[in-house]
C-alpha cells in the first residue's frame, strides 16, 4: 500500500492529531476495517508501536476519531455564529466551515455500534449537543422571521447528515457520476443554496403525494406450510439484520456469528440462505438497490413523462427515506465500507449505482426546462440526488428511534429540508 500524503496544512497539527485526522479520511474511504491500526501505520509510514503511544487498540482509535469530529463539528459552529447572525448565514457558513477542502475531514460516525457503552455514550452526548445549538440557530432564525416554520431539530439532524456524508461518498460519486462530483467547493456551494432555498422554483407548492407501498420489498408474512416461502423469509430476515448492523457497524466489522445471534440461528444457517461474509455483504448491496428501484419505479407509476410534475421528486424521496426508518425494509447504506472488494464487485455495485441514473436525469432536465426546478451550475443533473442521499444517512445510523407513528412527519420534513429550504417563504 502506497504511504497516504498528510492533508493539506497537516504538518502544522501535533502528530496525534495528524494520526487521528488520517484515520477519519481512511474511515471515509473504506469504512472501519477489523485492522484499522496496521493500516493506518501502514499509510502513515509509521511503526504499530509508534501507533499505540497514541491509542490503545481499535475501538480507542474509533473513540478518539469520533471525537475529534464532535470538536471540529462544534469548532465551525463556533465559527460560523461569530461570523453571522442572520440563521441563514450562519447555516451556509457552517457547511463551507466543517466541508472545507484545507481543513480535517470529519467523520461520518458510522460504526457507533463498535464503541464500548461508555464511549458510544460520551460520543453522541457531544454530537447531540452539537444538534441541539444548530436547533437553537434555526429556532432563533424562526422567532426572527428568517426561518420558514419547520421541525428545527429534524432539520439540525439532516443538515449534520449532510455535513458528514459528503467526505465519505466522493470516491463513489466520481465513480459512477464523473470528476465534477469529486470537487468539494462545488459541492459546498451546492448545499448552501439548497439549504437556504430548496430545489423547487415555487416554494410556496403544497404537496403531499400519496405514500410508496412498500410491502413489495418488506420482510413477508408467510404461511406456516409454506416450505419455499419460510426458505425465502429467511433468507430476507438475515439479509435485513445484517443490513441493520451494517449501518451501524460497517460492513468489516459485522461478523456472521453477530448476524446469526441477531436472527436467532447459526453461522451454518447462514452459508446455507446466503453464503459466506462476501456473498452475504454482496446480497445485502444488491437488495439495496432492489429496494431504491422499486421505489423509484413506483415514483414514476402513472407520470407523464413529456410533462413530469415535482411530486414524483417528492414522492421518490419520501419513499425512500421511509425504507430506512422501517425494520421491515431496512436497507443496507455503508457503501464506503465496500470500498475495499475486488474489481468485479465494485464494477457491478458500479452498475448498480447507475441503474436508472439516466431516468432520473432526464427527469430532472425536463422539470428544470419546465421551470418547475431550480438549475445548480455543473451539478444541475448530478447534483440534487447525491444531496438528497447524503441528507437521509441519518435516518438508519442509529442517532436516534423514531416510531410508527412519527415516521410521516419525520419523513415529510426531511425532504422538505431540501425541497423547500430553510428561508422563510
């Protein structure tokens, strides 16, 4: 493995925080590996016992990275209100603040599940208090008139899932959508005007479509005799729980005995339904894309496609960040986590990735020549979904539960994040 260069201005930071700074930009490319310490001595150049004067093992380094995110997060805050009063600006200055290209990446904070109790604890009190001062911003912006009225901590939430998504998925983005989706300052720009303006061109639309049924793609309820159904359910149940804590784990650290514990079976009933740890991961990627297929197949159910309306957008989103609120349906989101498969796996998630992609541009091209969506520059056609995504991460890491009954209207507000903005209509 070639020795990773220091980010740039990171010889100036003291080697700790080096270490720590080079770990999350490698926690963002691959995912937490079940080595994360031999691979970051090997990138650093640097020796495992040189490593160990910092950290103790690798939940430590995890807790430490996590950590160091919680203060860099807090950091461009602090920033950012200094700077600002206006919630609106201070908002976008965040984003630019916490995203720029010259400053340590943060973390996505996607293996909580790996951290002892105490630790998983420390780590998301500091992340919560982080939400809840952003929440305040947006309340005070509300109180003043500057804010249109909204969920304010749904909408803290979905700006932080934005904030710490965009290092991760840049590999993946260039990958299968081209160079322009690797420049961080274009992306910048791109959420700061979603966030304060939405993507919609007449803010002030109502609209409410009618939910996805997403039954097709739920865990099934089968007869108690029916051999080839419970051979099937079972197989989606394993699927789903490994889903599960693969969201909040990453796809390294899941181990099969975990999954098997979590469905109350054995690892040999696992190779039986599945496969083993490649083919279990590879099964959970492709019903992934399953479900985001469906979803974004019934979206498009009865629309006229010479004259689309922004419903089937909103509709889309909504369906799909439901999926993810749903134990039933669950779908597996560490794709950095992937990074390290072989070239036939990623060439094929690489495929995934793009099924439909040229459906959902022309989609968006007609509603932006129609005037019904706003254009974003070199990102016009790209751009929104990779935002939409990136604004969802949240909803399956485990941050928080949210019930049956909560679900619509936290879904709602997510996409309205993003559809509306933020600024008072």
């Amino acid at each position: 493995m070639e020795a990773a260069q220091l980010a740039p201005g990171s010889a100036d930071r003291p080697r700790h925080i080096q270490i720590l700074d080079e770990a999350a930009r490698m926690f963002n490319t691959r995912g937490v590996s079940s080595k994360p310490l031999s691979d970051l001595a090997e990138r650093l150049g640097l020796s495992r016992a040189a490593l160990y004067y910092y950290v103790k093992g690798r939940e430590d380094l995890i807790f430490q990275v996590y950590l160091r995110t919680c203060e860099l997060l807090d950091q461009s805050l602090t920033a950012a209100q200094t700077g600002h009063t206006d919630a609106i600006a201070i908002v976008q200055d965040f984003v630019a603040q916490a995203l720029d290209p010259e400053a340590p990446d943060v973390s996505v904070l996607g293996e909580l599940g790996l951290l002892r109790p105490e630790d998983r604890e420390s780590v998301l009190g500091h992340f919560e208090r982080i939400v809840g001062r952003l929440g305040n911003v947006l309340a005070d912006g509300q109180a003043r008139g500057e804010i249109r009225p909204c969920d304010v901590v749904v909408a803290a939430r979905t700006i932080m899932s934005i904030i710490m998504s965009i290092p991760t998925n840049s590999a993946w983005a260039i990958l299968a959508q081209g160079p322009a989706m690797g420049d961080r300052r274009l992306l910048i720009a791109l959420a700061q005007d979603m966030l304060a303006d939405g993507w919609l061109s007449d803010r002030s639309l109502l609209m409410d479509p009618p939910p996805i049924d997403l039954t097709p793609v739920a865990l099934p309820k089968v007869a108690a005799f029916d051999r080839k159904g419970l051979a099937e359910a079972r197989r989606e149940a394993i699927l789903i729980a490994a889903s599960g804590l693969i969201n909040r784990k990453g796809v390294d650290s899941t181990s099969l005995d975990e999954i098997a514990s979590a469905v109350g079976a054995t690892k040999r009933t696992l190779y039986q339904h599945v496969g083993d740890k490649l083919a279990l991961t590879m099964a959970c990627v492709r019903r992934t894309a399953r479900i985001f297929h469906y979803v974004f197949g019934e979206a498009l159910r009865d629309l006229d496609q010479l004259k689309p309306t922004p419903e089937v957008l909103v509709r889309w989103q909504r369906g799909q960040a439901s999926a993810q609120l749903r134990k039933d349906v669950e779908p597996a989101r560490a794709v950095n986590g992937i990074g390290g498969l072989a070239g036939s796996y990623s060439d094929e998630i690489r495929e995934l990735i793009l099924k439909q992609n040229e459906v959902r541009q022309t989609l968006i091209s007609r509603l932006q020549a129609s005037g019904q969506m706003r254009t974003f520059g070199e990102l016009s056609l790209i751009g929104p979904p990779n935002i939409w995504w990136n604004s969802m991460n949240w909803l399956s890491r485990g941050f928080v539960e949210v019930g049956d009954a909560q679900r619509p209207r936290v879904v709602a507000e997510v996409v309205e994040v993003l559809s509306l903005g933020l600024r008072s209509i």
